[in-house]
C-alpha cells in the first residue's frame, strides 16, 4: 500500500477553515492544521479581560477546529516578521488596516516553506471565491497562488470547482468530483455542510477574527502612528489598544483608562512602564499616559481622571499620579464636566 498523501491545512478557528479540512481528510488525506499567531487575533483576549465577558467561553477556537477534526495543531509565532506585511502591504489595505490580501499571501508563503521542510504534499485553506471584498475574489485567487511560490499546490476545497485544477486533483490524490463549489458571502451553504458533519458550536461564521478589520480598532492604530511619527509597533502597543477607553486631548499624549475592573486589573501589568494615575478619595479607573506629559497636561489628565470616577459629581477628587521614575504627585482637582470633553478627543 503506498503512505496516504499529506496536506497541512491553515486552521483559522472559523467554520470554512474546519469544513475544508474535514472535506480532505474525508478523502483519505492525513491532515494536519497550522495556525499563525499575528497578535492580532481577537479571540483570548477582551474575552478574557473584561468582567462583563465573564460568561463568554473562553476558548481558542483554532484549538477546538483541531480538536474536533483530531488532528494535531502547530501553532506558529510571526509577531516580529507579520509587521511588515501591516505597515507595508503590496496590496494595500482593506476598508480598514487590514491588508488582507498580504496577509493571505504571507501565510500560504509560510505554510510553504512549513510543507518543504517536513514533507507533506499540498496546502488546504478554507477560501471561498467572492466571499471577502479584497482577498478572496476570483481576480485574486491567482495572485495568492503565484506570489506566495504555492502555486498548484494551493488547494480550496469549498469552491475547488469554480477554479483550474491542481496538482493534487489532476494527480489523483483528491477527487475533485467530492469537492464543492462555494460561492459569494453566504455562509448558508457552510453551514448546512456542516450539520451534515455533525459540527455544532463553531465560531460564528463571518464574525472575522482579526482586529485590523474593526474600524475603531484601526483608527486607534492609526493614531499611534501618526502621534509618534513613526509606522512601528509592538505587542504590547496592540495589546493595549484593545483595551480600555482612549482618550487623545494633546497631540504629545494619549489616556488609556479602564471601563471596569477586570481591565483596570490587565492595566495594572503597565503601571512601571507608563505615567498613571487614579483617584483615592473615590472608587475609579486606572489610567495611563502614553507619551510626555507636562504639569499641565497632569492637571488636565487628573481632571478627566475624576470625571470617569465615582466622584464625577463631588466638588473635589483627590487623584495620585505616579511617573515611572518613582515619583508620585497628588492633584485635588475639579472632575471635568462630561459635555466639557470633545467628542474628537476619543480614538
């Protein structure tokens, strides 16, 4: 008997990701899912910090895709190699800044090189012709092919049947006649592909899975960059811009203050790194200043501070700031008026 041929298969946690998985390994394919970490995800993160998404179930669901299929899931880092692909896509960005078509391609570059090194045959992804706006047409199909050196080893299973074959069904190791032709942004057709495999509680389909995708998201990215000058980023910078209220009145300084408790608490990991600040007199937020802040920006900072405290309404709050060299000063301030804030100081 000759060994089984071997696919890896992108595992994005999504339903098209885990449908075309199945529909290869259905065919005898051993399969097994690679997932690429951008830092980017949404899933494990809010979910995880904020108190009023406690009930939420906190689960990678491109472990639960692997989990379901029985296959085994590498979990591939490319924080420090994806920024290039975010602050210098090709392709340019989608509606948002999400380069999605870089993206695409970078990964099923990976995928690959991952394919060359340890012998499997072909690469399964869950694409499905018209069903996104900028990375998945028919026009771009091609593209992701080509550019990212896959070529015909590139295979989509859910709409294999609106495309030229490829190596893997012209050579016989899948049957294209037990692949499908999926098409557009309905996700009806996937899901009913779905009960028929007994799937049931995936994620969402359509709910995407990236925050470059959300337009506040991205517009506080955006900020970043144009406040220091300078298209660059770090994980902590994307991670706090998940988080938190924030708040830009001086272009040299930005606030980041906690909604509730459970972010005050992810917030409290930055206290050494950043100038912050909270009220003591009253119950309130802890917040942090990026970037340099004079005593008036202090003064300013304290007043916004007490206006999102419980002490909204008092006369007087009494807010501690600490810098990160040690020092700590005390403000008895006057909370700032809601209607007194601007609505263009919110990112």
């Amino acid at each position: 008997m000759t060994e089984p041929r071997k696919a890896v298969a992108l595992i994005s946690g999504g339903l098209d990701s885990l449908l075309a998985a199945k529909v290869i390994q259905d065919q005898g394919i051993h399969v097994e899912g690679i997932n690429f970490y951008t830092g980017f995800c949404v899933e494990g993160h809010t979910h995880a910090i904020r108190q009023k998404d406690r009930a939420r179930p906190k689960r990678n669901n491109a472990l639960w895709v692997a989990e379901q299929l029985g296959v085994k899931l590498h979990i591939v880092d490319i924080i420090d190699e994806y920024k290039d692909v975010v602050i210098n896509p090709k392709h340019g960005y989608g509606a948002n800044l999400n380069p999605c078509l870089d993206c695409k391609i970078f990964m099923v570059q990976k995928a690959r090189e991952w394919i060359d090194k340890r012998g499997f045959d072909f690469i399964v992804t869950g694409e499905v012709v018209g069903q996104r706006p900028k990375s998945q047409r028919k026009a771009t199909m091609p593209v992701v092919a080509h550019e990212s050196g896959a070529d015909d080893l590139l295979l989509r299973p859910l709409c294999a049947q609106n495309l030229p074959e490829t190596r893997p069904e012209r050579e016989g190791w899948v049957d294209r006649n037990r692949l499908f032709a999926f098409e557009g942004r309905s996700r009806k057709p996937q899901m009913a592909l779905a009960r028929q495999f007994g799937f049931e509680d995936y994620a969402q389909p359509a709910g995407g899975c990236c925050f470059l995708t959300d337009r506040q998201y991205s517009h506080k990215l955006a900020d970043l960059w144009q406040a220091r000058g300078d298209r660059r980023y770090e994980l902590d910078d994307i991670m706090l811009l998940k988080v938190g209220r924030h708040l830009r009145p001086r272009p040299h300084f930005k606030m980041i203050i906690g909604r509730e408790d459970g972010e005050n608490r992810f917030l409290e990991g930055y206290r050494q790194q950043f100038t912050h600040l909270f009220t003591t007199s009253h119950n309130g937020p802890l917040v942090l200043i990026d970037g340099e802040a004079g005593d008036e920006d202090l003064d300013l900072a304290a007043q916004i501070t007490a206006r999102f405290s419980q002490g909204r309404d008092a006369g007087c709050v009494d807010v501690e700031i600490h810098r990160p060299d040690g020092a700590t000063l005390t403000r008895k301030v006057k909370p700032m008026p809601g209607d007194r804030i601007p609505k263009d100081w919110y990112l």
